[in-house]
C-alpha cells in the first residue's frame, strides 16, 4: 500500500494530512504528525488519490469530531468539555460547521478526464459573493433587520443547492446524507432526520448516519433511542471513533453505569489515549461509589490531558469521598484555576461569538459536501463552482481548498493549484502536507527556489517524511546544483521509505555524483522491488555499460 | 429494582423514563392535577414588557407568591409581572395583582384594596412577617427600585421601601428571600441580583439569522445584597460586611436553608451559566462562599448550569435537606443529595430526578410530597425563554408542558407527566410556581405563573387514601413566622423534615405553613421543633389530617388544630 507517486510529473494528485491524533472528543490529545503516504508511479495514480481521499476524510473526521487542527491546540472551547449528555455545543448557538464528508471521498479524476459536461442543471446555482457583512454589522439592535436579510439570503441559496442536489442525484445516497447535513446545521433536525432516513433506505450500512440520528435522539433527550442508533452503528463500524464513547454517554443517562463502563472499556481499547474515555470511566465509577476505580480512571485522563478541567473535579470528589481531604484540596484548587481559564475563553468566544459569519460557514460546508457529490458523479465543473462558493463564503474552509487544489492538480492547472496550497500553508502553518503540495505545484512550475522553500519547511514539521526528502532531492537534481544534499536527501528517503522510486532516485543522485557502483546497485534494489518494471531494468542496463 | 407496591401503575410507568412510553402502555397514577384556572376566576395576564427588542430581563419573568395576606387562614395568591420596556407602548401599565382566596377555587382580584398593585418590573417575592406584628409583609425585587409593602393587619399594605432602606437602587433582581441571619429574632432580607443591564449595554444577538435573547454573559454579573433588620421597621445594607457582596455572579432563584444543619440560615443562590453560590452563614450574619467545596456550584461532572429555581426538601428522608436546581435546556435539571458534614452530592443519574426534563429551560421547581405518601416528588415548570426558539433550534421548544416526577420510595424518580392529569397537558412557557392546599383538603395544589400568558392553577385530585399534617408555626422569642425553624415529623417508621423558608424556588414565595404527607400512617408519634436561635418545641402524639399551629416555647407546646374541610 506505501507506494509513491513521482510528484514533479503531471497528473499526480495531492498528499492529504493525517493528524496521528486520536479522535479525542474533548480534552488536550498529545498530537503528532505523519505525512500521508504517497505513490510515485503514474500508474498507481488512481490508488495514490484514494489515499488522500481517505486521508483526507481522516484529518475532516478528527476535526469533527471535536478535535483541533495541529496549529489550534491550544486549549479547547469550553463546550466540549461538557456534561455527560452535552457533547453539542452550547444551547442556543449554531454548531459550527463540520469538515466532514459523510462518506470516504472517492477518488479524484484522473487528470485526463474530461471536463464534465456544460449542460448542468445547476448552473445557475451561483450567487453574487457575499460582502464582509459579518464585519459590518455588530450586534446592536440596528443592525437585526440586516443581519436577518444577509441570513434569510443565505438560506435561500442552501434551498436552491439542496433542492437542485436531490433533483440531480434522487437515488444518490451521499446527496441525501449531505442535505440532511445541511439541514442539520440550520438547526431543523426534523428535516435532517428525513433525509437521512432516506439516505439510509438507499444505503442501509451507513453507520455515521446512524450517529448522526443517535446525537439528535440525544439533544432530545431520548437517551434510550441514541442508545439503540448507536449500537445500530456499531454493529455496521464496530472500530468508528467515538461510538462506544456516545455510547457510554447514552447509557449513564439512563442510569446504568455497568453498561458504561463496559463501552467506555471498548472505547479505550479501540483508543487507549482518548482521555476523556478514562474521565467518563471515572464519572461511572463514581457513581457506583467505587470511588478506587474512579480515581484511578481520572487519574488516567490528567495524564493523558493535563489541562482536563472536568477531571479534576473527579479527582477532587472522589478523593473527598476516600477521606483524601488534602488531595480533594488540591485538586479542587487545580479545577478552579482552570475552570477560570475556561471561563475566560467562554466568555471570549460569546462576545465574539458572529452568528452571521457561523451560518456562512454552515453553508460553506453545505458546498463542500455538495461539491464532493458531484464529484463523484464526476461533475468536476459543477463541483469547482461548489467548492468556490464555499472558499468564498469561508475563508477558513480547508474542506473546500484542498478539493479544489486536488481538482486543480489533476488537471494541469498547476498555478491555480499552488495558489490555493500556500492559503492553506497560511490557514494552517504547521501541517506539512500543504507545503509538500505546494513544492510538487513549484516544482512542476519550474519555481525552484519556491520549490526548495516548501519541501524544506515541509521536512522541517515532518522529518520522517520520505516524500519532502525525495522532492526536494528531485529539484536539486534537476537543478543540478547541490548534489552532494540531493544524495543525502534522497539516501534519507530511501531510508525512511525503501521502495522502489526511492531507489531509483537515490541512484540518479549517485549517478549525478559520480558514484556509478552505488547508483547501480540502489537499481538493481529497485529492480528487485519492481521486477516488472521495464524501465527500471532498461536503467540498470545503462548503467551497467557505463560501468 | 423493587416494585414498590404502593405505586399501582408503576409497571406502566416505568418505560415513561426519557419519555419512550408506549402510548398503550399510560395508565393513570396516583398524582393527579387538574387544570382549575378557568373556573378560579383569575384574569390575571402576564407581560415581560417587550417589544420586540428582546432586552434580557423579558426572559426571566416573573415569580409568584402564595401567602395569607388577609390572615383568614387560607392561602391567596399574588402574581408578579413585567412593566413596559424602552419602546413598549401601552394603554394602562400592569401591575401586580393578588387574588384573594374566597374558598370553593373562587378567587377575587383585590389588588387595588389591598394596595399592592406595584408597576414596577417585577421579578422575585418572598412574604413574612418582617416586623413581628402578626401579619405576612410583602418584598418584592423588581428590575428597578424594590417594594417593600408593609402588611397593616386589615387588608391593606403600605409602601415603605424608601422609610425602610430596601429600595435597592436599580438592579435587576431575582429571587429574594428574608431569613434572620444572627438569630436575633427578626427577619433580614437577602435580594438576589441577576447581572447589569441597561438599554445601552443590551446585544441584539441572533441565532442562524433569527433575532433571539442575549445570554448572561453578554452582561457583567454583579453582586447581590444582604439588609439587616434594625428591629425598628428599618434596614441596613450589609452587603459587604456579611461577605456576601464580595462576590459577582448572575443570580437567579434561590433557598435560604440550614443545609449544614448548624442552626442557621445559609444562602443558596443559582447563577446562570456560572458555579452557583453556597454562602454558608457563621451564626453571626457573616457569610463565606463555599458552593466549590459543598458540591453545590457545579454539577457531577463539574460543569456550572444556566441555572435556573432551587427548591429544597429532604427527598430521601434521610433527615437532612437536600436541593433541587433547575436550569437551561440540554441539561439535567440537578438533584443534589446532602450528605452530611456540609457536602452535597449530584445524585442526578442514580436517581433519575432530572428525567424528561433535559430538552427544555427548566423554571420553577417543587420537591414536595403530591401524593401525601411520605416522600417528596418533583415538580418542573418548564418553557423556552427564546419564543421563536422552533426557528433556529428544533429540538426544543418555547411552548412545552411541564413535568411531575414521582418519588418512589426507594431513592427514584419517575417520569409520570404524561399519566397525571390533564394539569400536565396545558402547554405554556412557564416560571415561577407555588405549592400550597389551596382548597383545604390536604394535598398541595399548584399555581404556575406563564410567561407573557394567564396561569396555570392545577387541582390536586390525587386519591385521599393518604394521610397528612400541616403545620404552622408561631414564632415569640424567634420571629413571628417561624422562617427558618426545623421541624421533624414522626410517625411510626416515617422520620421528616422540613425547614420554613421565606422565598425560594424560582422568585417565588410558598410554604409557610409546611405539608408532611403521611402515608397510611394514622398517627403522628412526635414533631420536633427546632426554632431560630436553638429552641425546640415538642409535640407528641399529635392527629392527622389537620393543620396545626405550634407556637415557640410553650412547652408542652399549644397545639391548635383543625381538621380539613
């Protein structure tokens, strides 16, 4: 599965970001980064654009799911970390947008695909862009009629791209889960609730819709009914972050905290760092008064997540419970320091807090999803407008900006797509697979010292990764200047990655140095990694005459 | 989990828990509310005094009181109300207004006789007897200068907050409360404060687009105030050197209660959307804010609530009070368990006490015994504060019914609203509730004042297998109303207590006179009580089915009683 593509060429698609984060719904996770694997040949194309589909779903997934990009871990909003049967955030305000496709993002089209056709009945789906409206109007009483028109306008463009959605697409699943999404974001559940039992006549093994439909069961307090929908799920996802978690949340609501424990067990197994799995375990035991237990599970979670708040109050109940009263002291101390970070950052977030700018965002994931629907269908160019709108509405969307990157990329349209990696290098700074991507685009580009910079800051966040090595081995190459680091470089990429294009370069890099013996034998590795491959076997056979 | 045999229709109830009852499966139980209101003859409206701006103070609105303002012996009733806000036109403002109580669920407006028809913006009220002359004073806690009417033993009040010092400026107010905070015999007076508003500081918010109220954190919190009692009609502002105004929050309802049963009042106060306040009194009138330690700021997770009412009772019958706080939608209306040794505990999950309630804004609150059956169940009123709420969240709603949880006996609570009357089909956007007999016969009844609506007055028509004893206490060397005095109730193996508080729930005033359901227990073997200041009376072997009145140290105490009619 670990194959690369070579990435200077045309028609290779981009890398996506795994985040190597649990999908910790609350609390701090210790985060590192892996740059996505990748693949070097033309012909595995298809596989390589799999794997950033997926893994792109990956990185939307976490952030569903509560998680924060690298760059925001800070922190977290206070209202993830609330009560057993508040994972929403808080009453009242929009939940913000997810980043999440409700399926694995089919692959992306080949680069040779033709442009899908202009007759599109949803050509006109395109609005004027918005203005800055969220900027101009604060929350004051004047400003309500305007704030209501600007949102009224959006909603009607959600009608209009819903409606136009369904009609495209009436036996199309992913459309229906889209929409249901959509209405979901504006806060009609009843409506969501529909189109998703639609979705789920269409596609019956969809689990995330199940999860879905378990959260409004209990927003509404149906504890019993979330439980049924997410044991629904588990049956079709057994291993989905975060269903057991959901689980244990619906079952202590009702009262039983054996049951709880036993799923927030699951939940640890499938993630043993999902640290506020071990504080929910601790909220179970303590209330079955094994207060031993408890305490060792918040103990858990603190180690996991220092700044877990909510575990501290734990640890500082049930250590008032075994007679612990100097610990309970100190652990209330630790609550209260942190509650009050925590109410700083609530209280910034509410006066803050832009209900216009929220519903664009909302919207703007409406697009994104929608636009990954038409993709898959293969409508590229009603895609594109989709993906735009949502760039235009969200200027923060990274959703939106890597699918039109990954569209520009496949199709040649290089300076769009470098365009677009180096606003999502400024959206999020320190994942480096917007800068791997935006050094494949310069290099393809022939900017080279644009290329260098962005393979260089790339190998900078992830040092492990074999594809930076190798790209930025591949412009010195072609530069022919800095050979002795392109060897280095590519030595390095072999490596972390011994594959067979890793070879190859590491012996053009040799070759280029004048070390013939070692580029022959780096071919002949690669030759016996490959041995189908006609042109490695070609290569060797020239080297061989030239020794 | 036993079945206890007194609940007949518990096997039909039981799956009413998150309220996943099968149609099929409702049965009648043995509370019973029915909707009286029309046939009580009270026209009384409620206005928030909006006008479509959405100024915060519209959504919290307003408490009631259930007091014996003529001294008749039965329980009137008076409504609080809104007045116009900035931009609101009306033709004659509202006022408050009482209703007497002329028996047989008649009721007469008489608030222009009695001269308590305030037009202020009325939020929380709390009555007693705050100058010892026999009679049930009213304080009232508006938005703008409080009212302190002064009950003049022949129906009438006077107006003498200004004379007294109470007026208060111009906060917003909430709950308030009089307890006597040093034991000295007088009644002083606690006035809860919600947070600093002006028309200048409002925040038009909306959600999704849709205009909605600004929440408690759009405005500062302020601190809320304590008024000693100087024995002479007049008061004194003790704000600081109490120790309770040290600390800001955003006040809403409340309980004055000895909580740590130490023989004085303490201070309960619910914030919205912050850690409520426990100010735990020294026995001196010198409070330390202790509701992070208690286990009272914070549900179990240690999440603070958009805090709503607390009511108080000891709903285990374990002989200490515990406390009930209700709170914004989305999250469990919170059941907190005294543990003793100054600690409480949310026992919200192993109780099931905050079932039903989780969708919607959760107002008043009641844990009083509906069935006379010995133990105290729950009573929620309920109702969004946001009135287009349907518009932006659909999960919830502005209009809703309330709900009833039936204490079972063995530590539980269960959901019956859907099997109790047709008292719990009335859907409004309710606030503050009262419990008291209003028609003598021994159970309590409830009134429910609604948001920008008229009343809900529910009939109790449980069955009358059960027993009962109310008690109403003289207080001489204490104050006049015994606010403050413990009372136990023994009656074979059944040992109650309760506590006479002086305004509470959500910014409502009921119970003078406490109500212990008995059961099937025919006779009271002792009450003890246990006065303000450390007296104790003792009654034994006392009847049932009456109201007595026990008065401060005759001993043997006087006991008058008087069947229910």
């Amino acid at each position: 599965m670990r194959k690369r593509v070579d990435r200077l060429r045309a028609g290779a698609a981009p890398v996506a970001a795994a985040p190597a984060v649990r999908a910790t719904r609350a609390g701090r996770p210790s985060r590192r980064l892996e740059v996505a694997p990748g693949m070097r040949s033309t012909r595995l194309l298809a596989g390589a654009i799999l794997v950033a589909g997926i893994l792109t779903f990956v990185v939307a997934g976490w952030t569903w799911l509560g998680g924060e990009t690298p760059q925001k871990a800070q922190r977290p909003p206070v209202a993830v970390q609330r009560g057993i049967l508040r994972p929403m955030p808080s009453a009242g305000e929009p939940k913000l947008a997810s980043n999440v496709p409700l399926t694995d993002p089919p692959a992306h089209p080949p680069a040779d695909l033709p442009a899908d056709s202009p007759v599109d009945p949803l050509e006109e789906v395109l609005v004027e862009p918005p203005t800055e409206l969220s900027e101009a109007l604060p929350p004051t009483l004047d400003t309500v009629p305007a704030r209501q028109l600007a949102a009224q306008g959006l909603k009607e463009e959600v009608a209009e791209l819903t409606t136009g959605l369904l009609e495209a697409f009436p036996n199309d699943a992913d459309a229906w889960a889209t929409v249901g999404k959509i209405a979901q974001g504006l806060g009609n559940s009843g409506e969501a609730m529909e189109h998703w039992q639609r979705c789920l006549q269409l596609a019956p093994n969809r689990a995330d819709i199940y999860s879905e439909l378990g959260m409004i069961a209990l927003c509404k307090g149906e504890c019993e009914k979330a439980e049924a929908l997410w044991r629904k799920a588990l049956e079709i996802q057994p291993t989905m972050p975060s269903l057991y978690n959901r689980l244990a949340r619906a079952l202590t609501g009702q009262g039983k905290p054996r049951e709880a424990i036993a799923a927030l067990r699951k939940d640890i197994e499938i993630s043993p760092d999902a640290g506020e799995s071990h504080f929910l375990l601790g909220q179970a035991y303590l209330q079955l008064e094994e207060h031993l237990s408890a305490k060792q599970a918040y103990q858990r979670a603190v180690e996991i997540d220092p700044e877990m708040t909510n575990a501290y109050y734990g640890l500082a109940t049930v250590c008032a419970r075994l007679g612990e009263r100097d610990q309970s002291r100190e652990h209330h101390a630790k609550f209260a320091e942190l509650k009050a970070e925590d109410r700083h950052v609530l209280k910034q977030g509410k006066v803050a807090f832009d209900d216009l700018l929220a519903l664009r965002i909302t919207v703007a994931q409406g697009y994104t999803d929608a636009g990954r629907v038409c993709r898959r269908h293969n409508l590229l160019w009603r895609a594109e407008k989709h993906w735009k709108r949502a760039a235009e509405l969200d200027v923060k969307n990274i959703g939106c900006r890597q699918e039109l990157a990954a569209l520009c990329l496949a199709n040649r349209r290089e300076p769009e797509a470098l365009s677009i990696y180096e606003q999502l290098a400024q959206l999020e700074p320190n994942n480096p697979s917007h800068y791997l991507n935006a050094g494949i685009c310069s290099a393809r580009l022939r900017q080279d010292a644009t290329a260098e910079k962005a393979f260089a800051r790339s190998i900078e966040l992830a040092p492990h990764s074999a594809l930076a090595h190798g790209g930025l081995a591949q412009v010195y190459l072609r530069a022919n200047r800095n050979l002795a680091e392109a060897r280095a470089l590519a030595q390095k990429a072999v490596e972390l990655e011994p594959i067979a294009p890793n070879y190859m370069l590491l012996a053009q890099a040799c070759d280029k140095t004048g070390d013939l013996r070692t580029a022959l034998s780096a071919m002949e590795k690669a030759v016996e990694l490959e041995p189908g491959n006609p042109h490695y076997k070609r290569i060797v056979e020239t080297i061989r005459r030239r020794l | 989990m036993a079945v206890p045999s007194r609940v007949a229709s518990w096997c039909a109830v039981v799956g009413a828990l998150w309220g996943l009852v099968p149609c099929g499966a409702r049965a009648q139980c043995l509370i019973q509310l029915h909707d009286v209101t029309t046939q009580a003859g009270i026209g009384f409206r409620h206005t928030d005094g909006g006008s479509g701006r959405r100024y915060i103070v519209e959504s919290v609105t307003s408490g009631l009181a259930l007091f014996d303002y003529d001294g008749d012996g039965d329980v009137d009733v008076y409504f609080l109300n809104g007045a116009p806000l900035r931009g609101t036109q009306v033709a004659a403002p509202p006022k408050n207004t009482l209703y007497r109580n002329d028996g047989a669920w008649k009721f007469t407006d008489v608030t222009d006789q009695a001269g308590v028809g305030d037009t202020g913006f009325g939020l929380g009220v709390a009555a007693a007897d705050y100058d010892n002359d026999g009679d049930q004073d009213l304080y009232i806690n508006n938005y703008g200068p409080n009212v302190l009417y002064r009950n003049n033993g022949d129906g009438t009040f006077t107006d003498v907050s200004r004379q007294a010092g109470v007026a208060n400026g111009n906060e917003v107010g909430a709950t308030t409360s009089f307890l006597d905070i040093d034991g000295d015999g007088d009644l002083d007076l606690f006035c809860a404060n919600y947070l600093l508003f002006t028309y200048e500081n409002h925040v038009a918010r909306t959600s999704r687009g849709i205009p909605k109220y600004p929440g408690p954190m759009d405005h500062p919190p302020v601190p809320n105030n304590l008024f000693r009692n100087n024995g002479d009609g007049t008061f004194t502002d003790v704000s600081g050197q109490s120790g309770i105004g040290e600390h800001e929050g955003w006040g809403m309802g409340g309980v004055c209660a000895d909580y740590d049963d130490d023989g004085d009042t303490d201070i309960f106060v619910a914030n919205d959307v912050a850690g409520n306040f426990l100010f735990q009194n020294d026995g001196h009138g010198h409070f330390e804010e202790v509701g992070l330690t208690a286990g009272f700021a914070y549900d179990l997770h240690g999440d603070e609530h958009g805090s709503m009412g607390v009511a108080c009772g000891d709903y285990d019958n374990d002989g200490r009070l515990d406390f009930y706080q209700t709170c914004y939608a989305r999250e469990l209306a919170t059941l907190y368990r005294n543990l003793g040794g100054g600690v409480l505990e949310d026992v919200t999950l192993k109780t099931n006490a905050g079932a039903g309630t989780f969708p919607y804004v959760t107002w008043g609150p009641g844990l009083i015994d509906l069935d006379n059956d010995g133990d105290r169940d729950l009573f929620v009123a309920c109702g969004h504060l946001q009135d287009n709420v349907e518009l932006f969240d659909d999960t919830t709603a502005y209009l809703v019914r309330n709900v009833v949880l039936m204490n079972t006996g063995d530590g539980r609570f269960i959901n019956v609203s859907d099997q109790c009357g047709d008292g719990l089909q009335v859907q409004l956007s309710s606030r503050g509730v009262g419990f008291d007999d209003l028609d003598d016969d021994g159970d309590l009844d409830v009134v429910i004042l609604n948001s920008r609506r008229e009343p809900t007055v529910l009939r109790n028509d449980s069955p009358r297998s059960n027993h009962w004893i109310q008690i109403r206490l003289r207080g001489v060397k204490s104050n006049r109303d015994g606010v403050g005095a413990r009372v136990k109730v023994v009656a074979g193996d059944r040992t109650q207590v309760d506590e006479v508080h002086s305004g509470h729930g959500y910014q409502s005033h009921y119970g003078t006179r406490l109500h212990f359901g008995l059961g099937l227990r025919t006779r009271i073997d002792r009450i003890e009580v246990r006065w303000i200041g450390g007296g104790v009376d003792v009654v034994e072997n006392a009847p049932v089915d009456r109201v007595i009145t026990i008065a401060e140290g005759s001993n043997p105490a006087s006991l008058r009683g008087s069947p229910a009619r």
